[in-house]
C-alpha cells in the first residue's frame, strides 16, 4: 500500500513537470505556429507577384518586338509557374527556420540553417539557367530569321540547335555555380559545341553554294553583257532587261525571265548582237 502511494506521489510530480514545461513552451509552440502562418501568407503572396511580374515582362517582350512577328521572347506558363514555385518554398524554407528556432528545435533549426547557407549558390545557379533558357529562345528566333533569308530549308531545325545548344552551356554554368562538380559535363559539353559549330559551317556552306554560284556567275560575265542586249540560253532567248547580283532578267515573248547566275557558267551563252547575224558563244 504503502509502495502504491509512492508510486501515485511520483507519477503527479512527474506530471506536474510535464505540465509546468508545457505550459512554459506553449509559448513557443504559439509563436512558431504564428511564424508559419505569417510564412505561408508572404510566400503565396510572393508567388502571385512574381507571376503577375511575369506577366507583364510578356507585354514588354510583346511591345518590343511586336514589329517583327519572326523573333518572339515570352516566358511560358510553365516557367513563370516554375519561378512562382521557387519564390514560394524558399519563403517557406525561411519561415520554417524561424519556426524552429523559435520552438527550440535546434538540430532541425541548425539543418535548415545549412540548407539557407548553401541557398544562394543554388539560386544564383537558377538564375543563370533562366537567363540561359531566355537568351537561347531569342538566339533560335535569330539563327532561324538568318538561315531562313539565305534559303536554307532546314533553318527551323538549325534555331532548335542553336537553342539547345545555348541552353545547355547555361545549364552547366548554373551547375558549376550551384557547386557541382561539372568537370565530366564540360568536356562533354565541348565536344558537342564543337560538333554543333561544324554542323553551322557545313549547314551554312551548304544552304550558301547555290547563292555563291549565282553571285560568281553574274560578276563574270558583267564584262561582256549589257541591258538592251539580246541573249540566248538553251531554248530562253530574250533581251537583257537588268542585271542583278545574282541573276539575269530577260524580257521574252513569254514574259519576264529570270536566269539564276549559276548558268550563266555552266550552259553555253549565245549573245545576239544587231550588227550581225553571226552568233558569238561563250561555253
């Protein structure tokens, strides 16, 4: 009986501890509890204005660039949702370690403290990875606009390249900064860049030959042809009305022609003067 009593004596001391020191941590319970309210509000509120922000850099990129319908820089929804979802958990990630300071959780509190410690270096990491996913879209617009004017077919294809391209360098400039090691990524990196950079010479080799061919072909002949001249190739027979850079227009009974200047050095030209009926050829 007497072992019972002692048993029920300890049992309330203990309990009155445990009241005593919760009734000394509801304070702290409370105040955290506040913090993490407070963080949710600011954080939602951040994550609207950053996506309205957003929204209005659209317009802006829309003003700039809205007498060229060919280069288009907008941010897409999922990437303003993206940056609105950055925005939102780091403002958590801060509140939550208030939080727990407050509430005396201190192995927690002191983990998080090393989480917002190496914070910045992922954000700045980020940051560079959305600049570079910004400047490869315009740089697709640019190369594309610039194949396409030289007649390259495949200019659509050559902007993607160019675009991934840009991107991934951006992206491993936003790792090295994160502090990730990268070493293996860049020598990759490297070797596809390079790659990418022949593929553009050979691409713009190729789509620029016939231009060239024309272009030589009208400047070799410019000695020896003039407009009012009249002119036969192959079955096209006409009189020379104006030479341009890189062709030769021809008014015939048909109509209007144009010779690309490539023929002009690979067919034979018979140039037809009105003084005489004989032909004079140039193979």
């Amino acid at each position: 009986m007497i072992q019972l009593s002692d048993w029920i004596e300890q049992w309330g001391a203990v309990t009155n501890d445990l009241s005593q020191a919760f009734i000394l941590y509801v304070p702290h319970l409370v105040g955290a509890i506040v913090v993490l309210f407070l963080g949710w509000a600011v954080a939602r509120l951040g994550q609207i204005i950053v996506t309205r922000l957003a929204g209005t850099l659209n317009r802006v990129f829309g003003r700039l660039f809205a007498k060229n319908q060919r280069i288009r820089i907008r941010l897409t929804d999922g990437a303003i949702n993206v940056v609105g979802g950055v925005v939102f958990w780091v403002i958590i990630v801060l509140a939550l370690t208030a939080a727990a300071k407050i509430a005396k959780l201190d192995v927690f509190a002191q983990w998080l403290d090393r989480m917002l410690a190496y914070l910045p270096s992922l954000l700045a990491g980020g940051l560079i990875a959305f600049i570079g996913y910004l400047a490869a879209k315009f740089i697709r617009d640019i190369v594309t606009v610039t194949f396409s004017m030289v007649g390259t077919e495949r200019a659509q294809i050559l902007g993607i390249v160019a675009q991934s391209a840009t991107f991934l360098v951006a992206i491993v400039v936003g790792l090295d900064q994160a502090g990730i090691d990268v070493g293996f990524i860049i020598t990759l990196v490297g070797i596809l860049v390079a790659a990418i950079a022949a593929s553009f010479a050979l691409a713009f080799a190729l789509g620029s030959q016939t231009f060239v061919a024309n272009l030589i072909g009208v400047y070799q002949m410019q000695n020896y042809l003039r407009p009012g001249q009249e002119v036969r190739l192959d079955d096209v027979q006409g009189e020379i009305l104006d030479l341009s850079t890189t062709s030769v227009v021809l008014a015939t009974e048909k109509g209007r022609v144009l010779l690309p200047g490539r023929l002009l050095s690979e067919e034979t030209l018979t140039l037809l003067t009105p003084d005489s009926d004989d032909d004079q050829q140039r193979d």
